[in-house]
C-alpha cells in the first residue's frame, strides 16, 4: 500500500463490516460443538436474547457460525491494519463513511458484480480449460485467474456488460474491489503482434469507453505480444494501479480528526 487514503479506506471498511456482523465464540455444551452468539447488530449492550447458543450440526448454528467466522476475521485484519497504521504516522485516520460518495460514478458497482452471472459469453470455447467450476477460454486466462486470487480479491469470469443485446463485452475476468464498492474488469489479448488481434482490442477498448468506463481504472488490458507468454509483474502491477486509480473517484473527509 502506497497511498495512505487506501489504508484509510480499508480500515474504515472494516470498521463498518464489524458493525454489520454478529459477535460470539465457540465451545462445546457435553458431546456438542456450540457456537455461541454474544451480540447481534441493532441490540442494545446487554440486551438479552431467547436463543444465544446453537449447535453447529444444525442449520441456524451453521448460519451464525459462518457470521462469527467472519467477525473473527474482519477484526484480525482491522488489528493488521491499525498495527501499520499507528506505526507509520503520528495522527488517527480519518473515517469514511459508507456507501460511499464519489465524483464520477461507474456502472463498474459492487452490486452490479454481486447480481452478474458468470459465464454469460454464449461464444463456445475452443480449447475450453476448468478451473474451480469455471470454463476458461485459454491458458493465459488461468494464469490471470491465479494471480487475482493470490492477490486476494474475489472474481468472476466472462459476465455480461453493456445494453446492446447485439454487442455485449464479457471481460476474460472482472474482480471486485470491496472496499471501493467497485469492480475492475480485465481484458487478456494474446499475440497482439497480429494486426487482426490488435484491432480487435482497439475496437473492444471503444466499446468499454462507450459504456462510461475508462481503460486503466475501470479495465485493465493485458496486451500480450506471444500468445504463449504472460507479463506476471506487469499484470500485477497493472491491477494495483487499477485499484489505486479509483481512490480519486471517492471524496474523502477534508478534515482529519484530532487525536
């Protein structure tokens, strides 16, 4: 992380998974694994509840399990985050609140990902590749695939975007960045060498643009000159940059708060 606005955000969105998540721990009641649930969002310190422990076996006690998980998790990573914070500058972050506010708003929205099916491309692939239930067009798409995960975000493969039934893009991958309540689409084209690929990715470029999405933030092309070579430290560079290029759509505070 480059930018301090980025581990502001990340701390601020954390902040606000934690209030939206339920509170409790795990422990087994005689011969039965037990999650037990202290506090839920909306109730008031102290507030009693009718059931406050659930057997894991059970379906409600796999469904408060999982939330707890998360809560557990949200809060090591919020620790990770303060952890650097404090030990890099000498003032408290500013908090952002959520949705969020920005100057140039995208179709490119986190619920726009969340309510896209994958796989949307009817075109059949011709050296179909699966990987974890997905249909991938090629090798350098599963490269891009892995490297996305390594990197930590969660992705979609092929959705459907534009308005045009006649002439919709399905980007290789599209990823979502939770924090920036957004996603970023990536476009891998291989032996750009050849003048009849490279136009293709022109014309899609056009295409992405009409939609309102710029190249480099909301869509990352990944030009590849040999079709059986894929740039790793560029590509992951690319997406960090993507990532951080949305950081001027969102309206921060002006004023930071005093310690």
């Amino acid at each position: 992380m480059n930018d301090y606005r980025e581990l502001e955000l990340l701390i601020s969105y954390y902040q606000d998974r934690l209030m939206k998540l339920p509170q409790g721990y795990f422990g087994r009641d005689k011969d039965a694994a037990i999650v037990y649930v202290t506090h839920v969002p909306g109730e008031q310190p102290g507030e009693k509840r009718k059931r406050f422990r659930y057997r894991l076996t059970s379906e409600k006690g796999q469904k408060w399990a999982d939330l707890v998980r998360e809560y557990r998790k949200c809060k090591d990573k919020l620790d990770e985050l303060m952890t650097v914070w404090n030990s890099t500058y000498r003032f408290p972050p500013r908090k952002i609140d959520f949705p969020l506010v920005r100057r140039d708003p995208s179709m490119f929205t986190a619920d726009f990902f969340n309510a896209a099916a994958e796989c949307a491309n009817p075109a059949q692939a011709e050296r179909p590749i699966e990987y974890k239930g997905r249909i991938l067009r090629s090798k350098n798409e599963l490269i891009g695939c892995q490297i996305i995960e390594k990197l930590g975000y969660e992705f979609k493969v092929e959705i459907a975007v534009g308005s045009d039934p006649y002439y919709m893009l399905y980007p290789d991958i599209t990823f979502l960045v939770p924090e920036q309540e957004r996603c970023i689409g990536v476009e891998i084209n291989g032996a750009v060498d050849n003048i009849k690929y490279a136009n293709k990715s022109l014309n899609r470029q056009s295409e992405y643009i009409k939609n309102g999405l710029m190249i480099s933030k909301d869509v990352i092309f990944v030009d590849i000159a040999d079709s059986g070579s894929f740039y790793v430290r560029q590509f992951e560079t690319q997406v960090k940059l993507a990532v951080m290029a949305g950081l001027d759509d969102i309206i921060f505070p002006d004023k930071r708060r005093r310690g």
